[in-house]
C-alpha cells in the first residue's frame, strides 16, 4: 500500500537552473586506476598494498570501470524524460573521484550562468558515505569555485520511494523467473563500519527496502547481508558478508539463490566484481545454483522515480513513500550521518 507522506514545505520551493548528477566516478583506462584510487583512499589509513589489491580488480576489466558509462545512459534516459514530461532542465555531471570531477562541473555551471541547482546523488541511503560527504564534496567544489559558484540542494534519500521499490522488484522478478522452484533471496549492500552504522539509518533504511522488495515478490525466505568491506580486520564491520552468507545457505541444505544487490543503482565495480566474480566463484566452489538480479539501472520506473523527485522541490508534488518509514528529510540536519 502506497503511503503519502508531506507535501513539500512551500518555503522549501525554489526556481532551478539546472539539475546536478552526483556519483562516485570511475576509471575508464589502465592508467587511470591508481591515480582513481589514490583520490578514493585519500585521507584514509589504508595501506598501499591494499590499493595495489584492488587495482588488480580493475585489471580484469582492463581498466574500465562501468560506472562511468551507466551514468551517460542514466543521464540520457532522464534527460529524455524530462524533455517529454517536464522540468525541462539542463543536467550536469560530477563525480566525488574521478572526471568529470565536482570543481569541475560546478565551474562550468557558473560560466553558463546556473545559479541554483537541484542535486541527484547516485545511492538510495543515508550514511557518512552515501549521504553527507557528497554534501561536503559539493561544498568543497563550491569553495573551489568561489562567489560564482551555484547554490545547490540535495535531492532527498529515495530507499523508501515506491517506484525505486517497483523498478528492484521488476528486476528481481527478471531473476526468479530463471531459477526453478522458491530459491533463496540474498540482498546486498556496500558494509560500512559498525561505528559509523551507529550514527546514521543506513542498515535501517537496507533493512526496510529489502523488506518492501521481498514482501512485493511474495518472498519469505531472504536475508539482507553485505559486501565489499575494505577496512581494517580489527574494526567490526557491518555482516554478515555474502560469501559467508553463501557458505552458510549451503550448509542449510539451499540449492537455489537469487543475490540483488539492492543496495547500489547500478552494476558498477564492486558489483560486478564482488559478486559476479567473487561470490560467483564461492557458489560454484559450493554447488549452489546463483543468479544474480540487475539493479535499479535505467529502468524506466526508477527514471520516473528521479522526476518525482525533482517535481517534489520545483511543483510541491505530494511526497511518496511505501511501508513503515516516513520520507526523509529535504534538508539534513548539523549533525546528521557524522
């Protein structure tokens, strides 16, 4: 059952120039890893030998991550749908790590004359990294830039959104349908440190999309558990990790699996890599049948989503959520996923 939450607080509404496309970024050649990953490990206390680990990830895909190229596709099919349906406006690109990078992007706008932009940012939840340091990275850019720099808003996180649930379930669905009988359903998400789940919704909000999800496909047979953990063997991540996931479902006499990576937009790296080549490699190990959902993407629901989501800021259009969560908040809070 649908839930309509509030209608946008008319104080909130603003006149847009243009709509800014927020991700992660991705290399596009060899030579382009490790200058991508230096800039994704900046800061950070991870050895170098690590980095080193997983450019070897890269090169199995000679270098070419796909996020890049599924961002042009996503920005394409929302400019189509924008064109056809309105807000009829300019879409900019930046990216946290890589080209086009956020200084970047946000000079040009200047130069065009963009004064105020709505900002889209490429993941469904709140945390530290998915959330509030893409606002910081905006800032940054917007320092970077100086008094020209456009004004820019975050589009709210959209987990609990009925049509980012409906395009994930029409992806699942796609991936049931190949499996023979009731297979188990495993969700997957990005961990994080336990310490810094503590501070935010984010396995709250996986935990109640996961949930949406499996209750539309009729599922009751699933799990929510997580992958690509990079951090230190001695901090307690969030799990459970989804080859031990895999090797548990074996031992329980499962045959049959269904892995969404719900957690993520698009079949980027660590998709790609940690389950298709991981994981799939951990279920051959085990004899268990595994097939693995697309996510969102550029389904044509999930791109309706987006719009929806600009008409909430620009026409006041009644915020949509399903199940037990309120929509999240238009503007976060000081202290909001430290």
């Amino acid at each position: 059952m649908f839930v309509l939450g509030k209608t946008t607080d008319s104080s909130n509404l603003n006149h847009y120039d243009a709509i800014l496309f927020v991700s992660f970024g991705g290399p596009e050649r060899m030579a382009e890893v490790i200058p991508f990953l230096e800039n994704v490990l900046r800061g950070r206390n991870v050895p170098r030998e690590r980095m080193l680990q997983v450019a070897k990830h890269y090169e199995l895909f000679g270098g070419l991550s796909p996020i890049n190229q599924q961002n042009r596709n996503l920005i394409a099919s929302l400019k189509q749908e924008l064109v056809a349906n309105g807000p009829n406006l300019p879409i900019y690109w930046g990216n946290r790590n890589w080209h086009p990078l956020l200084p970047d992007t946000l000079q040009q706008m200047a130069e065009d004359g963009i004064n105020r932009a709505l900002a889209f940012v490429t993941s469904a939840y709140s945390s530290y990294s998915s959330c509030r340091q893409y606002r910081e990275n905006i800032r940054d850019a917007q320092d970077a830039v100086g008094p020209s720099a456009p004004e820019v808003d975050k589009i709210r996180a959209f987990y609990n959104h009925p049509l980012f649930i409906e395009a994930n379930v029409a992806q699942i669905r796609t991936a049931l349908a190949q499996v023979a009988g009731s297979p188990h359903l495993v969700f997957t998400a990005h961990s994080i440190p336990e310490s810094m789940a503590a501070t935010c919704e984010y396995a709250a909000q996986l935990n109640e999309a996961s949930r949406l999800v499996a209750e539309a496909l009729g599922q009751k047979n699933w799990q929510l558990v997580y992958q690509s953990r990079s951090g230190s063997p001695m901090q307690p991540w969030l799990g459970p990790e989804v080859c031990d996931h895999l090797r548990g479902l074996k031992a329980d006499g499962i045959t049959d699996v269904v892995v969404a990576p719900i957690g993520f937009i698009s079949d980027h790296m660590e998709v790609i890599y940690d389950l298709d080549v991981e994981a799939r490699k951990v279920a051959d190990e085990l004899g268990l049948r595994m097939i693995r959902a697309e996510t969102a993407g550029t389904h044509c629901l999930f791109v309706k989503m987006i719009r929806e989501l600009i008409l909430e800021r620009t026409n006041g259009l009644p915020v949509r959520t399903i199940g037990l969560h309120d929509p999240s908040h238009d503007v976060c809070p000081v202290d909001c996923c430290l």
